[in-house]
C-alpha cells in the first residue's frame, strides 16, 4: 500500500483532544453495522494467516521434500555414506512438520514430487484464499464506512440548517465548507483503508515475529535486529515529509490566493495596469512553493527504497548467519538451521517492512481523522442560540400590529447595538428606517423574523411575543427582501417559486408581472425556465432586485422587511422597481430600511436611527420641517438623488436617451 505515501503524507495531521470520546461516538455510529466489522475482523486474521504461512510452506517445501530427495540421491549415488547434516535431514529432521505427508527416507523420487506437488497446490489455494479475504475485508469495510459517513453528512449537514445567523456571522462559510468536506474525506479514507492496515500490520508484525521466536528464537532474534532501525528510518522519513508538505500547503495557499485575487478584481487588476506586478508576485509565490514541493517529494522518495536497502540488510543477515552454521553443522539456539528453515526466513524479513512503512505512515492519519471527527462532532453539538419554548404556538394569521416596547439588542454581552427602541406600526403601515451605516437599521428588522433575539424589552406581532411562537409559523408569515438577496443556480421560475414551492405557473407569472419581472424575463433565452448561474450570474442588479421582489410576492407575506438596495440602477428599472414595490408594500405592514426618496415619502413613518437609538420620527415633510438630523440627511443624500432622478426624467422622456432596461 505505500504505492501512495505522498497523498497521505500530504494531509494536514492533526490530534484529537480525547480519542476515547470521540471513537466511542464514531462507534456508535457503526452499531447498525457490527456483524460487518466482526466479519471484517475475522477476514483480517484470515489474511494475515495466509501471510504468515506462505514463507513456513516455502521452508516445507525446501526440508520436507527437496532437501531429503537430493541428499537420497546422493546416498543412492555415494552408497549411504554422506554428510551427516544432509542425512539428517532426510531423516525429516527438519525445522516443520510436513502438512502434506511425509516420505519414509529412501522413497524414489517420485514420491517426493507427489509430496511437493500437494504442497504446491496447497499454496496455490492459499494464495486465492489471500487474494478473495483481502477484497472481501476492503469491501465490508468500506460498504459499512459509506453508510456511516453518508449518514453523519447528513446529521451535519440537517444541524447546519437549525443553527442561527450568529452562529452564521462566527464562522465563515467557505471555511466552514472545506473544514466539514476536508474532515470527512480524512475520515473517510481512515475507516476505508488506514484502519485496516494498520490493524492488520500491527497483527502480521506480531505474528511473524512469534513464528519467528518459536521456530528459533536466536535465529529471531539475529534476523530482526534490523527493524527497529527500520521503524526509526520510517518514523524520521515520513516526519520530515510532512514538515515540508507543511510548507507546500501554505505555499500553495498564497499561489491560490493571488489567482483568486486576480482572477476575481481582473476590472481593479487591468485598469490600475497591475498586470507586470501581478505576473512577477506570482512567480514569485510559485516558486517558493516548488521548492517546497521538491524537498517534500525528496523524503517522500527517499522513504522506500531506505526501507528496502534495509529489508536487504535483514535478508543478507539471515543468509549469512544460516548459511554459516548450517555449512558448519552447528545448531543455533538449540537447533539445526536448515535450509528450509533459512528460506522461511527469508520470507519472513521481507514481509516486515511493508507493514511498518504502513503503520508509520498511516498512524498519523488515523489520528487526523479522530481529530476531524472531533471537530464534526463539536459543530454537532453546537447549540442554536434561537431556541423556540418548550410549549410554542403557531402564529396565528397576522394582522400587522407590530410594538416595539423598549428594545435592546447586543451581539456580545455589554455593548448594546440598539437601545430603548419603542415602535408601534399598525396593520398595513410602511416604516421607513433611515440612519448611517452601522446604526443598528439591519439588526433592528432582523428581530422580527427572530434572526437574533432582543436583549431586553419584547417585540410582538398582533400582542403575541414572537418569542413565545413557533419559529416556523411566523417566519412563513413575513417576507424579506434583502439588499442582495441570493438567488440559487437554479430556474428563473423556480427561484421565484423559492419560498412556496407548490406555487402554479400561472401564479409564478403573477407575481412576476407584479414585480414588473415578467417582460425581462419574457426575453431570457429560454423565459421562465432559463437556469441562473451562481448566485444569479447572467442577470443584472436590477433584474436580481426584481427577481426577489417577485419571490417576496409570490410568498405573499403578512410581514414585509425590505432593505433596499443603494446601489444605483438605471432610472428606468428603477422606476419599475418603485411601482413594483408600491404593489408589493400595499395593504401589509412593511419594514423598509430605504435608500429611496420616493419609498421615504410614501412612508407614513419615518424613523432617524442613529448609533442604535430613534434619535427622531415622523412623516417625510414634518421631519424636514423640524430641521434637525433628517433634514441635514436630506440636504446632503437625497436632494441629489431627486435632482438627478428629474433630470434623468427629462432626458428620457424626451426620448434622447434610452437606458435599456438591465443594461
Ligand atoms: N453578526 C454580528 N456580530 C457582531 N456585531 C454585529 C453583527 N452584525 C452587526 N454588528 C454590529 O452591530 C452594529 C449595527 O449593525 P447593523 O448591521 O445593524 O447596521 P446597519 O444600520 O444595518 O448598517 P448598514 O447601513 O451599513 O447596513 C454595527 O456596529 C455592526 O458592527
Ligand atoms: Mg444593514
């Protein structure tokens, strides 16, 4: 299996906290499956009996039968006076018992090759045996493991969806993302592969080396002087690997880095003439990360053909030694050395350093993957913080009374983003929210659908708590429309469809019609059943506002949020935007954090949120009259935009220019 040690050598190598936790939690997950593992582990230890006895029937071979054939001969030829060591063995003085029948000394040949040709036969069946336990045990391994890393996907995947925004605002999606796939995959490959070959190079190691000790200890002992050296050159090799793949994860983290900067601000990259200084940055980056490359994949290299120039060592020591005594006749650690017993040997040195190389380089793994399954466990028990009573009620239908009674709200402990907020908005009124940035103007609407939850004071729908109501029922009762709402690679229709997926096509195009959506889309190459790219690449920013005003409308929501949008369309959309959000606000009580002047107007209360408190409210007209922070706001933001919305008027209506719509 080193046929891969670069991969895994590759992985960041991580440690877990507390294995026995974690493992415990992991098998609880294979409980449904524990007749496979046992079946697993039975099929290990029948492998490992065929590695084992492979080199012992060699050695039967050897002593069993040619060793004591040739030397008949040579009695038949000398005229039973030989070597007394070869007489020996054709007494069957050998190191094994014959699995596959003696022969009396001095049977002819024919009886020796009788013999051999059991054995032969015998080794071919082990080996099929070997190969057949082998595939079983990776496939039961991995059918079970399957199963139950699909199902923790799942489980993370399910609990992703019940954790609330702030959890959302901590981590970092993208993070997030290669965090959950990068730990499954280590798991994955840890229960597919590394588990078991570490189990069963441990049991082989063990084995061997008991098979060893009792056929002849000294000898053993003399033929495995070499391993530790072996353990100690894989532990060092693979260590060093790693610290240099170290360095090629941060490296290639930089070169990715500045392909993603440049590829994603080419606009930024080709108008400031950044071209040379990008190329010459990212030459820079790639060859640090090269040679990086190159130090690691030199251990990585190295680690092999070390292992084998001592598994040589190994081999000539037992040739020597064997050689040596058996040639003198002498016994060694009370016994004779025979040939056999040499070429057992033999055998046995060279299946050892396999398993070490194993165990070295997939230990680590194993680790990584316990601490990857730590960390999935921990997002598992990360708790909501949006937590519905223990007895909620459904909302009932909304009337569209909503009070603010001194409201505070903080998302660390100690500083208030809003405080002392009363608001009382009756059915079907339109409050505008205008402040700076960092008011407090997001984080106040975002209570409604309880997003987060005060701090202090309550909000109510209709008298109701929304604390004390299903998250469910009242979250399907409120619509919002945020600045840059998200749309999904999906159909034009069934991104409108988003929020009611059992919505007819004919209601889809309401609502469409109604968001002054229906021509533009009319127009897409395949109309309503177009797929949007990534996140609604291909359409406009007016298109897009469009698209989630007709979400919001299909929905048709007792409750709207809409935070508007800042960014400037061509007046045009916008004034299909305005009459679609005149539609959209009729006749249900609208939140509206408003960037338009025309939304301001229309709006029968206008709340001056400043550094989280109402610092002035009232209508349009009674705020400018009182000239206080408002009529500053006005004077310098939304004077313009009227100035510049007239004159833009002018011209297009005068049909000089045209501003195609969603230009
Ligand atoms: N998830 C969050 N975690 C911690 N602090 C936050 C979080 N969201 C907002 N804040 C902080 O709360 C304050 C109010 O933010 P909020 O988003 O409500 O402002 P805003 O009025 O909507 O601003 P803008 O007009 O720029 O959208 C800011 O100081 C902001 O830094
Ligand atoms: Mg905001």
């Amino acid at each position: 299996m080193i046929g891969g040690p670069r991969g895994l050598l590759e992985q960041e190598v991580s440690k877990p906290r507390s294995v026995g936790r974690t493992l415990g939690r992991l098998a609880s997950y294979f409980r449904p499956f524990w007749l496979a593992l046992v079946g697993v582990l039975l099929l290990m230890v029948v492998n490992a009996w065929v590695q084992v006895i492979t080199p012992e029937l060699l050695g039967q071979a050897v002593d069993c039968y040619l060793t004591p054939a040739v030397a008949g001969e040579f009695f038949a030829a000398e005229g039973a006076q030989g070597m007394p060591a070869a007489a020996d063995a054709a007494q069957g003085a050998g190191s094994f018992a014959c699995w596959f029948g003696d022969v009396p000394a001095g049977s002819p040949t024919n009886a020796y090759m009788t013999g051999l040709g059991r054995l032969v036969l015998g080794l071919i069946a082990i080996f099929v045996l070997g190969a057949i336990t082998g595939g079983a045990m990776f496939f039961m391994m991995s059918w079970a493991g399957q199963h139950v890393l699909r199902a923790l996907q799942v489980d993370v995947f399910a609990h992703l969806h019940r954790l609330s925004l702030g959890f959302y605002s901590r981590n970092e999606s993208g993070d997030l993302m290669s965090r959950i796939t990068n730990d499954v995959s280590t798991i994955q490959q840890a229960i597919s592969f590394a588990l078991i070959q570490v189990l069963s190079g441990f049991l082989l190691l063990g084995w061997i080396a008991w098979n060893m000790l009792t056929l002849n200890w000294v000898y053993a002992l003399l033929s495995l002087a070499v391993v530790p050296l072996m353990a100690v050159a894989t532990i060092w090799f693979s260590g060093q690997a790693r610290k240099a793949f170290r360095v090629t994860r941060k490296e290639i983290g930089n070169v990715n880095a500045e392909l993603e900067e440049s590829i994603s601000g080419v606009r930024e990259v080709q108008a400031f003439s950044r071209e040379e200084a990008n190329i010459e940055s990212f030459r820079a980056s790639n060859a640090a990360n090269r040679d990086a490359n190159v130090r690691a994949v030199a251990y990585t290299s190295a680690l092999a053909p070390t292992l084998e120039a001592l598994g040589y060592v190994a081999i000539a020591i037992v040739a020597g030694v064997g050689g040596a005594f058996m040639l003198q006749g002498q016994t060694l650690g009370g016994s004779a050395v025979t040939l056999g017993l040499m070429i057992a040997f033999i055998g046995y040195v060279q299946r050892f350093n396999q398993p070490i190389a194993q165990i070295a380089v997939l230990w680590a793994n194993i680790q990584s993957a316990v601490a990857g399954a730590e960390r999935i466990f921990d997002l598992l028990d990360e708790r909501p913080e949006i937590v519905e009573r223990f007895d909620p009620r459904p909302m009932p239908p909304i009337e569209g009374r909503v009070v603010f009674e001194n409201v505070g709200a903080e998302y660390k402990p100690g500083e208030p983003v809003l405080k002392g907020i009363d608001l009382t908005a009756e059915p079907g009124q339109t409050i505008a929210i205008v402040g700076p940035t960092g008011a407090g103007k997001t984080t106040l609407v975002n209570l409604l659908p309880r997003f987060y939850d005060v701090s202090s004071g309550r909000v109510t729908i209709d008298g109701v708590d929304v604390r004390e109501v299903t998250l469910e029922s009242l979250r399907k009762q409120i619509g919002v429309v945020l600045q840059d709402s998200f749309l999904f690679s999906d159909t034009v229709a069934n991104n409108i469809r988003y929020g009611k997926p059992d919505a007819t096509d004919a209601e889809v195009i309401a609502a469409a019609q109604l968001a002054r959506a229906h021509d533009f889309i009319e127009r897409l190459p395949e109309g309503y059943n177009t797929v949007l790219g990534e996140r609604g690449a291909g359409l406009s920013q007016g298109q897009r506002q469009l698209l989630s005003i007709a979400r919001a409308a299909l929905s048709n929501p007792r409750l709207l949020i809409l935070d508007e949008a800042t960014s400037s369309v061509d007046t045009r959309t916008e004034r299909q935007i305005q009459a679609a959000l005149e539609q959209l606000l009729a006749g249900r009580t609208s939140f509206v954090i408003a960037h338009r002047l025309s939304t301001i107007r229309n709006a029968d209360q206008v709340l001056v949120l400043v550094k989280g408190e109402i610092i002035e409210r009232g209508a349009h007209e009674e705020l400018l009259a009182r000239q206080g922070f408002y009529y500053n706001l006005y004077m310098s933001q939304f004077k313009r935009q009227e100035q510049v919305v007239r004159a833009s008027q002018r011209v297009d209506g005068a049909g000089l220019v045209s501003a195609p719509a969603g230009a």
